[in-house]
C-alpha cells in the first residue's frame, strides 16, 4: 500500500471512488436527498358497485355480469375489476387484472357445473379497490 489509494469495492463491483489517506485527507461524506414535502395518502373510498345481475348465453356459455353506472358525482372511481370468489361466498376473492372501464364483465360458464361467486371492484386512481356484494351465479 505504498501509494497511499485505495479503491472502494462494494460487492464484485468497483465503485471507482478513490480516497486518498494521510493527514490532509478529508473524509468522503455522503448526502442522502430526502425530500421534506410529504404527498397526503387518499383515504376515502370509492363506493361500491351496485345494482349487479346478470344474463346467461346458453349457445355461447357466457354469464355476462352489470351494474349500476358510475354516478357523475363519484369523482373517485377511475375503473373496475372483476373478483372471482370460492369456492363459497364466504372464502376469499381473486381480483383480476382486468380493467373495465364500462358496466359489464363475461366470463366463459358451462351448465350445470357448481355456482360462480362474483364481485365487481370499483378501483381509484391509488389502486385502493371497493367490492360489491357477492353475486351468486347459478347456470
């Protein structure tokens, strides 16, 4: 080490930042920026999709499923998914990545086979969602 520089290493990386060592050397300072401005978290709701029914293609084997319009003073409502629940009402929902952006979803269905528990999402521009109440589809 006699040229008195050394090469910080950070991992199999080189960092390519040399300090040099002795008494006049200053020692190497690092400033994190942090911004100081804090963005407030939206904490109100979109309300939740109502008035869901739905119709049933036989030829097509498709269960189309609506709702109820955005009424025009929601302003927080940007779209909707689809949640696909069961195998009761009761268990937990997989919410699709789909994004409606109308009042109507289908999905493929055949007859006869056990029932189908849907919930429509209303999503808000902070992907915080609000499900509807579960609808029961029975073909």
């Amino acid at each position: 080490m006699g040229s008195g520089v050394r090469t910080l290493r950070i991992g199999a990386v080189s960092a390519g930042l040399a300090l040099t060592l002795g008494a006049t050397a200053a020692p190497a300072k690092a400033h994190a920026q942090r911004s100081t401005a804090t963005t407030p978290a939206q904490t109100t709701a979109a309300p939740a999709p109502t008035g869901l029914a739905y119709t049933y293609d036989a030829a097509g084997q498709t269960v189309t499923v609506t709702w109820n319009p955005q009424d025009p003073a929601d302003t927080l409502t940007r779209n909707y998914r689809p949640g696909l629940c069961g195998p009761t009402p009761q268990d937990p929902c997989f919410v699709a990545p789909q994004v409606i952006l109308g009042t109507s979803y289908s999905f493929k269905k055949a007859p006869g086979t056990a029932p189908a528990y849907v919930k429509i999402y209303a999503e808000t521009a902070t992907h915080t969602l609000t499900g509807s109440e579960t609808l029961t589809v029975t073909v």
